[in-house]
C-alpha cells in the first residue's frame, strides 16, 4: 500500500504516513498490553502521549535561565508549600481520631495550604510568563538530546499512571473508563493552560533533532555523492542537467532525513515488540491472561488483581509515553491544541480492535492499517466529492458545503470498520494465539 | 450607601453569575444524565456515543428550524426550535432504534461482556461524530430566536435602584421549565405504566423481569427511546442557551457521566440531583469572588486578587474532581445505585 502511495503521490509522502504508523504501532502495542492482556478500558491514552511529548519538549530545550532566576524561587516555594499540604494532610488523617474534628482540621488544612500555594504560585507563573512573552515565557527544559527523551518521556507516563492507577483502578471497567477519560482531558488542560511549564496554546517550536537537517544535508559532500551516484546517469547514459540534479537534491534530502526516524522507529518498535511478545509468552503473560477471563478464579488462586492492573497499567502506558515522546521527536514541536481525543485516544482503539486484541503483532498491523486509511481517506473523500460535484453547478451550495465537509468521512469510515470488526471479526485480523506451552 | 443596599447587590451578583447559570446548566446535564443512567441500568454499559447522539438531536432540530423559518413559520416570542423539537426527536429516535438494532442488539444475544459494549459505543461515536460534521459541519451556529430576554440588566437595576443587574433569559426559565415537565413525564411513566413498571423490574434483576414475562426487547426499545427524547431536549436547550458547536457537545460527555455517577448510577432521581452538584461546584469553582467579597466585607476590605478557586479553564476538571472523590467515598452515588 505505502509503495502504491510512493509511486501515486510521492516519496517524502510515503515515509511521513509510514513514520507515523511505526509511532502508531508503539501507541497500539501499549495500548494492547493493556486491553489486549488485561482487559483494561483505557479512555485516556492521550494523557500519557501528552506526558511523552512534554517530556520531550522539556528535556530537549534549553533552559530560559532568565525566568529560572526570576521565578524559580517562588516556584519553589509553591512547590514547597504543596508538599507542606500533602504531609500535614497526611499527619492529620494518620494522627486524628476519625469524625467531624478530623473532618474539620483536614479541611482547614486544604484551605490555608491552596492559599499558600495559590499565593505564591501566581507570582511566579506572573513573573515567568513575563519574561520576553513573544518568544519564550516559560521554563525551558534541561537542553539534553532529544533521544534521551524517549526513555524520559516513558517514565514520565509511568509515573503518571501510577497516580491513575491509585485512583482509578478497581474499579470496573465503566468507571476506569470515565475516569481515565477524564484524567486526559484535564492533562491536556494543564497544558494548554499552564504557560510557565509548556507556553500553553502559544506552542513550543523548533526542537533539536536527532537526525540531521534537510539544509544542512544539502551542502554535505558526502551526500551529494551519494545523491550523484543514485541520480548520476539518465537512461541513456548520459550525465543529467544541473535543474534535474538539484530537484534531485532536495527530494532526497527529505527522504534520507525520513529515512533516518524510521531507522530509530524501527529499532524501537522491534525492541518493544521482542519485550513485549516474551511477556506475553511468559509466566507473568499467562497470569495476566487468567486475570482477564476469570478475575474471580485468578484471585482465588491467590493473583492480587488489583496490584496486577496497576502493573500492567503502568507499562502500557510508559510505552504510549515512549511514543508520545516519538512524536513530538518527529514533528519538532510541541503544541498541545493539537492533542485531541478522538485522534489520540479513540484511534488508538480503532487500530488495537481491528488488528486483533491480546497479539502484538496484529496490533502493528492494525496500527499501519488504521493510520493509512485515516490518512488517505481525506484525499479519496476529496476525489469522491469532485467526481460528484462534476454533476453540481459552480455556485451550487451543496458543492461548496461538499468540499468543506468531505474530510470529516474518514470519521464515519473509522467507526463503521471498527462496528464491524467487532460484530463480525471481534478477534481481529491477526486473533489472540493461545501458547503452545501449556 | 448602608451595608443592607451592599448584601442586597451581593445577592443579585451571585443569583445572576451563579445560582441562575447553575440551575439551567444543571438542567441541562441533568437531562443527559438521566439517558445515561437509564441505558446503564438497562443495558448495563456506559455509553460513549450518548454526547455525539445529542449533537445529533441538536442537529436535526436546527435543520427543520431552518426549514420552518423559511416557511415563515415562528411560534413568536418562543424559539421555533421549540416546534421543531417533537420532530428532532422522532428522528433521533428512530435513529437509537436502528443503531441498537443494528448494532447493540447482536452482544446482548451473545451475552458479550459488558466492555464490548463500551467498545462498540465507541464505534458509535466515531460514526455519529462524523456524520454530524458532514451534515452540518463544524462550524458555531446559534438558532435561538423570538425574545431573548424575560428581565434585562438595565432595567432591573432601574425597578430596584441596586448597582447591580439581574438578567434572565428566555431560554434559562424555558430550560428548567421543559425539564420539570420532562421529568415528571418521565417519574410518571416510570411508577405508573405497566411498561416503566417492567422496566424497573428488569433494571433490579434481569433473570427475574424474564421469568415474570417481560419482553425484554420492548424494555430495550422504550430505553432507547426516552434516552434519545432527553439526549435530544437536552441538547437543543443548551444549544439554545449557548450555541451549537458539535465540539462542545463530545466535552459534555464528561461532566454528564459525572453527574450519572455522582447521582448513583441506574437512578434516574439521582442523575437529576448529580446534575446539579455538578454544575453549581463548576460555576461556584470558576467564579471569581472578588466583587462578592468587596460588598459582604468592611468597606476598606477588598481582595487583591480574582479570588476565584480556579480559572475557568479547568471548569471540567471541578467534575472530574467531584467524580473521584464519589468514587472514593461513596462508590454508590448520592442515592444508593448499582454497586459495579
């Protein structure tokens, strides 16, 4: 399919939507960790891929040393403050009998510590968003590589999930549901609102990339020979003209520079695809497995659910975060609009369905299948609507409305394929295979 | 001017920012949460597609008001959405119907586990979310017309002599008035007709309502039914309020699941009581108190800053708050529902 789209539309095309699959597979496989071995009703991925890709912007960015020295200290003391809060909280919880007097001091407690915080949070936020707005206005990051972010950005989602886990699991799915929904929605809040910690709305651009720039490739000598080497005769054997040479270029400079995330993609995709086959072969596999057709039975062979799914939980979505990381990696930006949860959570679930739940591998398949559909089903739906409008007068009104609503087809398309992948193949392509070491 | 005058202006200040936003805005999810608890009750899933099947509802009565309108059809003072509502609501009903035909109907004779459903809603979503768009597109549309205002600002500050305004829209008094009736219609239905009687049996224990002879299938169809009229009604009346926005209407999802849960989830009473919880903690949360405090407070006292708890954007995250700490104090809701 993607050479089809190689051949059809171009290159460069090609490898954007097949770099965005291979990142769609990590999403998916974690997702399936998840869902797949332990039967968990993640609404909320899109928190853990908002926590990679901030990761991300904060590891790789340099730090704004001027709104540290202007708002670190206050910013500490909020923090400081929060901690205050949480350890009197906790004493007076441990320390108190329990009634209205416990009731009243922990309320008390809350009360002054949010004023604390407030006071002193709103005097940093002021004095960071404050320093030169237009072009930074918040934190920085460390100024590491990016690469190291992946990792980061992982941890990060782990430690997130861990705070849902402690909230959420334990309940049944319905609930964990709605509540993972809802811990994602207000993530994405905080950063589009936060604008010390992410400049919010106003995004963060240009991150440093681990691979080499299209410019810079072009002045490269070594480049430019492999260039000539690959380009260096027409058919009949003669040299090409200089135009041909430098279109040439610029088109390969785009490719290899596409060429180069896909080389990292794929390593990281293999590496968790073999951690996450061996454990599903594992011991540990079955376990989870038993949990999910039989919570009751499991738990009275002595399985400790509960501790289970937050362990599962947390990997799945270290592993969301790792793409999420990967994502922000590749678009060289972070802007925290952009992260809506149809496309970053429910999508997730259209490629985990129709790929086959409970297999790694048909996770992946499901992953690159589903994002190709969603990305080619806009200029397909384009072309359909053009066709029809061949029949419509220019100013008809129902062409224009055509044109301007065509895109939004490859929603109900996802829907319905994801509707009859579950009615009539509910294990998906590639079903869930029992090990044969039983 | 004496301290009486100031608690007097204090009042109309939060009867006009919080007490009269609260009571329609909770209406309104109140409306969406009795679907939502019902479909759970019934069906036993939570259904995702229950935000995108008000967008629906919405959509169509937009469309037969625009046809009414061109026909120069108007209910005077009222909006004309109100004549097109009855409308909107057959056809979002009928549609219920199909998409649980269609769709739901296959897992409950396979008896899949309830997730699948969950799973499928969201498949649900994904389509009625596009469909919307395609039909209407994405763009903000107000459809309210007739008189907008029963009290405006200005005059209300002449009558009373107060410094501050106390306005009262239309569509604010028309939202909790249709509610009311809604309601009663439905607590009516749901204690006297042999059918709301068969429902709540088969809501306390399937097995039993089947032994005694009820047609489940009917059960499911009259669910699906009322939950599309209030998905409908609840979504014109906030559109109504506000404007219509197909985004706004998946963002909804959540403070109504919140309310469905608050309330205790399976009843209907106590959707109703969640919706209101909800709402007046997201408008008191996000209301700045600092003029409310310069007239209850000695003259010389005023707050530096808004003194508001939090900034209106994390509105949702006041019901989500509310949501975990129901979950984790008392996992059954206000009224004792379903223990999942």
């Amino acid at each position: 399919m993607l050479t089809i789209v190689g051949f059809g539309q171009s290159w460069n095309v090609a490898l954007a939507i097949f770099n965005l699959c291979l990142i769609s597979a990590v999403m998916s496989m974690g997702l399936n960790m998840q869902w797949g071995y332990a039967g968990l009703f993640n609404a909320g991925i899109m928190a853990s891929t908002a926590i990679g890709g901030l990761t991300a912007m904060l590891i790789s960015y340099s730090p704004v040393t001027k709104a540290w020295s202007v708002g670190g200290t206050s910013l500490s003391a909020a923090l400081i403050s929060l901690l205050l809060t949480i350890v009197a909280g906790i004493l007076v919880w441990k320390k108190m009998a329990k009634g209205s007097k416990r009731s009243w001091s922990m309320t008390a407690v809350v009360l002054i510590g949010y004023a604390f915080i407030r006071f002193f949070y709103e005097e940093a936020t002021f004095a960071i968003e404050a320093v030169d707005p237009a072009k930074t206005g918040f934190l920085g990051g460390l100024g590491l590589p990016i690469l190291f972010s992946w990792l980061a950005g992982g941890l990060a989602a782990a430690g997130l999930a861990w705070l849902i886990g402690r909230i959420a699991l334990g309940l049944r799915s319905d609930y964990f549901a709605i509540a993972t929904l809802g811990i994602s929605e207000i993530m994405i809040s905080i950063l589009k609102n936060e604008d010390w910690l992410s400049r919010g709305v106003k995004n963060v651009t240009g991150l440093a990339r681990p691979v080499p720039y299209e410019v810079d490739l072009q002045q490269a000598e070594w480049f430019k020979n492999l260039v000539q080497w690959f380009y260096g005769t027409a058919d009949d054997g003669s040299a090409v003209s200089a135009d041909i040479m430098r279109e040439a270029m610029q088109l390969s400079a785009g490719v290899f520079v596409k060429l180069c995330y896909s080389a990292l993609f794929v390593t990281v995709v293999l590496i968790i695809l073999g951690l996450a086959t061996r454990a599903l072969n594992s011991p540990w596999g079955r376990m989870m497995r038993a949990i999910r057709d039989n919570e009751t039975a499991a738990s009275a062979m002595g399985k400790d659910i509960t501790s289970r799914h937050r362990q599962v939980f947390i990997i799945g979505s270290a592993v969301i975060g790792i793409s999420g990381a990967m994502l922000t990696t590749l678009d060289g930006q972070f802007t925290p609009g952009s992260y809506i949860p149809l496309r970053f959570t429910f999508l997730i679930w259209v490629m985990v369905i129709i790929g086959g739940s409970g297999n790694n591998l048909g996770a992946i398949i499901g992953a690159f299948i589903t994002w190709f559909v969603w990305i080619e089903a806009e200029p397909s739906a384009l072309w359909l609507v053009s066709q029809i409008n061949v029949f419509l007068a220019e100013s008809n009104p129902l062409r224009q409305h055509l044109q301007e609503v065509a895109p939004h087809m490859r929603m109900v398309l996802m829907g319905l394929i994801m509707v009859l992948v579950l009615r009539f193949r509910p294990k998906g392509i590639l079903p869930e295979e029992a090990p044969d070491h039983y | 001017m004496d301290y009486s005058t100031d608690l007097l202006n204090a009042l109309v200040l939060i009867t006009n920012y919080v007490l009269i936003p609260s009571i329609s805005y909770g209406s309104q999810l109140a409306l969406g949460a009795v679907g939502v608890t019902l479909v759970f009750g019934i069906l036993r899933f939570a259904n995702f597609a229950h935000g995108e099947m008000m967008a629906f509802g919405t959509m169509a009565t937009i469309f037969i008001t625009w046809w009414f309108q061109s026909m120069g059809v108007s209910m005077g003072v009222f909006p004309t959405a109100l004549l097109a509502l009855p409308f909107a609501i057959l056809i979002t009903t009928l549609l219920a119907v199909a998409i649980d035909r269609s769709v739901f109907s296959f897992y409950r004779a396979s008896k899949s586990k309830p997730v699948t459903f969950v799973v499928a809603s969201v498949g649900v979503m994904f389509m009625l979310n596009g469909l919307v768009r395609i039909l209407i597109g994405t763009d903000e549309i107000i459809f309210r017309d007739g008189q907008k205002f029963l009290i405006k600002a200005g005059a209300f500050k002449k009558m009373t002599g107060l410094s501050e305004g106390l306005a009262l829209k239309q569509t604010q008094v028309l939202t909790f008035v249709l509610a009311v009736i809604a309601v009663l219609a439905l607590f009516w239905f749901l204690q006297r007709t042999r059918t709301g009687k068969a429902m709540r049996a088969f809501s306390d224990n399937e097995d039993l309502a089947l032994l005694s002879g009820i047609n489940p299938e009917l059960v499911v169809m009259v669910t699906w039914i009322i939950a599309a009229s209030l998905a409908t009604l609840a979504g014109v009346l906030y559109g109504l309020d506000k404007s219509f926005k197909p985004m706004v209407y998946f963002h909804l999802l959540l403070p109504i699941f919140a309310a469905a849960i608050v309330g205790g989830i399976g009843q209907p009473l106590g959707a109703i009581l969640g919706g209101y919880v909800v709402a007046f903690s997201e408008i008191t949360a996000t209301y700045a108190f600092k003029k409310f405090i310069k007239y209850i407070a000695p003259s010389d006292f005023a707050p530096e800053g808004l003194t508001q708890f939090l900034t209106t954007e994390y509105k949702f995250a006041v019901s989500f708050f509310i949501l975990v700490l129901v979950l984790l104090v008392r996992p059954t809701g206000i009224l004792r529902g379903r223990v999942l």
